[in-house]
C-alpha cells in the first residue's frame, strides 16, 4: 500500500511540474534584446520548470566563455531564485541557483 500511495505522489507531482511547465511557456518573459531560439527557450523553461515550484519571470541571455547562458528568475509572493542554466553541446544544465532572497 505504501509503494502504491509513492507512485500516486510521484504521479501528481509530475502533473504539477507538466502544468508549470505549460503555465511557464505562456507567462514567461524573454528578455527582447537576448533572443534564444524556441527550441531552446522550451528546454531552459523545462529544466527550471522541474527544478522548482516558484514560476519563472523573466530570462535573460548572455554569451559566457563562448557557451549560452541564460538567468532565469523565478518568484513567489515571498521568495526570489536565480538559476544559471548552461548550453553544453546541444543540452541545457543548471550550473548554478542562489539562495532564496526572502522579502
């Protein structure tokens, strides 16, 4: 019974993460001035889709030591995360998140 109720969380935080991810796509904004292909704008928002609950605001996109990076910011009501996400070859990682800014 306990394996059964894991999967079922499992499950549901997975639908969470896909909803997020949905809701991420429509509402996050992409600096103008630091375009990134939507193929890639779908994986940076998929990465830190799953790698947090907070929604992303905004990302910003820079060149560092020749690899794409990308700032993604995302936020609550209380709380504020900065994840560095990385081009590496043709897969996006997470290279670095801050500490949570409380307001």
């Amino acid at each position: 019974m306990k394996s059964l109720t894991a999967v079922a969380a499992l499950l549901l935080l997975a639908a969470c993460a896909e909803d997020r991810y949905r809701w991420n796509l429509a509402h996050a904004w992409l600096n103008p001035r630091t375009p990134l292909p939507r193929k890639d704008f779908e994986e940076v928002v998929r990465l830190v889709s799953y790698a947090t609950n907070e929604p992303i605001g905004a990302i910003n996109v820079s060149r560092e030591s020749g690899h794409l990076q990308a700032d993604v910011i995302t936020s609550t009501t209380v709380s504020t995360h900065t994840f560095v996400v990385e081009k590496r070859g043709s897969a996006w990682y997470i290279v670095s998140k801050s500490e949570p800014e409380i307001e």
